[in-house]
C-alpha cells in the first residue's frame, strides 16, 4: 500500500520515510479566519511529540501551504518519517482564533494622549539584562522614566508624558506556541500508522 489518507477522519497510512500531502480547509464557525488565526498540527506517539507545526489559515500573503479562508496543506516528507518505527501515531488538529502565545518576552504600551508614545523591544537584549527567568516590571513615565528603557532593549516612539506606562513581562523558557485565544477548539482527532519498508534500498 503506498501513502494513503481516509478523507473522512484524516487518517493516514504510509511506509515508513514515506512522503505525502494532503489539504485540509477548516470551516469558522464564527465567521471568517482572521489573519493570524492559528491551526496547530500536533503527531505524537505516546508522551513524545514528534511534529508540532503551526499554520496561518489566513495570512495577508498566502502561500503553498497557508492557502487562505481556512484552507492548509500539511506535507510529510522523507526526513520527517524516515526514523519512526512501525506503528500507529496519534494526530491532532486545534484551531485558535486570536491565538495567546507563550511568549519569551511580551510588551504592552498604556498612553491615554491624542498621539501616543508607542514602543518596540529587543527581546535578546531584554533577555540579557532581566536576572531571573520570569518576572514583569512596569516602567512609568512622570518627567522621567522610573527605569531606562533602553536597558530593557525598548526603544520608544514619540513624546511620553506623565503616567505613560510600559509594562514588559518575561520567560526565558518561553516557547513561543500557541496556548490559549479567543476560542481554541480541538477539531481533528485521528492518526498515522506506519508499515515497515519491504525492501531498504
């Protein structure tokens, strides 16, 4: 049997170092994706992630894989199986609208004025200069900063003025995925069984 996926539940199978590709086109039950609305593509076998993949189902310049309108095309390549052993692996599909990361470093601006200051932040810089892995600290402008900014690695845009505030929270053991948003559903429970090769070449 060569690489072959039921249409029905996404379930695939294929020789091991098989490659393969299949579209998948998630319906919002909300409406329309947003760019920056997320799927998660997620094999695992028992406790062991072993694919863990990440696609915008709307982005503003689609591409060969992130399609628009909810539409996704998930590959398998030689590389990726060529090592797995025979047997069956478990898959997953979430879907999150307004995706919350588990972001190493995150950033947020309050300034009430007509033209606010706003702020970009160097997150290598941050990272280097904070002294524990996790922490927030809130720098607030009255004729001055409370704290440099630039020690941070931020670099502010625009005139602050008294109670203009920058609040900079950190994790260095961030891993940058999707946790939480807007809404987050599991769509798409199935699997993968791999067959050993008959013949190595």
């Amino acid at each position: 049997m060569a690489w072959s996926i039921d249409p029905n539940t996404c379930a695939v199978t294929m020789h091991r170092g098989d490659t393969g590709a299949y579209y998948v086109t998630f319906e919002g039950s909300e409406g329309a994706y947003e760019d920056g609305d997320t799927a998660v593509y997620m094999v695992k076998q028992g406790q062991e992630e072993l694919i863990y993949k990440e696609y915008n189902l709307n982005p503003a310049t689609p591409n060969s894989y992130e399609c628009g309108d909810g539409k996704i095309l998930v590959a398998f390549q030689n590389s990726t199986t060529d090592t797995w052993a025979a047997g069956s692996y478990s898959t997953e599909f979430r879907v999150a609208r307004n995706p919350k990361r588990d972001l190493k470093v995150a950033l947020v601006v309050t300034s009430e004025e007509a033209e606010p200051i706003t702020a970009a932040i160097d997150d290598d810089t941050c990272l280097a200069y904070v002294t524990t892995d996790t922490g927030t600290v809130t720098l607030t402008y009255t004729t001055e900063w409370s704290e440099s900014p630039a020690s941070y690695g931020i670099t502010v845009t625009g005139t602050p003025v008294s109670g203009d505030q920058i609040t900079v929270s950190w994790n260095k053991n961030g891993t940058g995925r999707v946790v939480d948003g807007d809404n987050v559903r599991t769509v798409i429970k199935s699997s993968i069984t791999i067959q050993d090769v008959l013949i190595e070449i």
